[in-house]
C-alpha cells in the first residue's frame, strides 16, 4: 500500500482491513523535513519554459510567413 498527499497537509490517517476483517489505524504527520526547491532551479525551469514557448512562436510565424509567401505554382 501506498499513500500521498501535496505539501499543504500537516498529516494523515489510513484506515485499512484486510479480508479477514483485521483493522489497522496509522497515522503520520508532517515533519518539516524534506528539500524544497532552490531559487536557482526554479528560475531555470522558468526561463527553459519561457524559451520554448519563444521557439515554438518562432517555428509558427516562420511556418504562416513561409506560406503566405510562397510562390504560385506554374507562375512566372
């Protein structure tokens, strides 16, 4: 068995039986361990996701700009 819960939690109860009816009550809490994310990470993941998004804005406008353009086939 396996439990999760986001980071807003300070703890949980699981409550389990088996087949045979045995029950069984744990509890956790929230220790304040743990790493969180450094400043230094989440900038870089800020600026990959700002630069794929100026990529995938550049592929597009290069792609309508190439079509717009393009010449008329059989035209002289």
């Amino acid at each position: 068995m396996s439990a999760a819960a986001s980071c807003c939690l300070e703890g949980m109860v699981l409550e389990v039986e088996d087949v045979a009816g045995n029950q069984e009550k744990m509890e956790a809490e929230r220790d304040g361990t743990g790493t969180p994310i450094s400043d230094g990470v989440k900038w870089g993941l800020i600026g990959a996701a700002m630069a794929l998004i100026l990529i995938l804005i550049g592929i597009g406008a290069f792609c309508c700009y190439r079509r717009r353009y393009s010449s008329v086939p059989g035209g002289e």
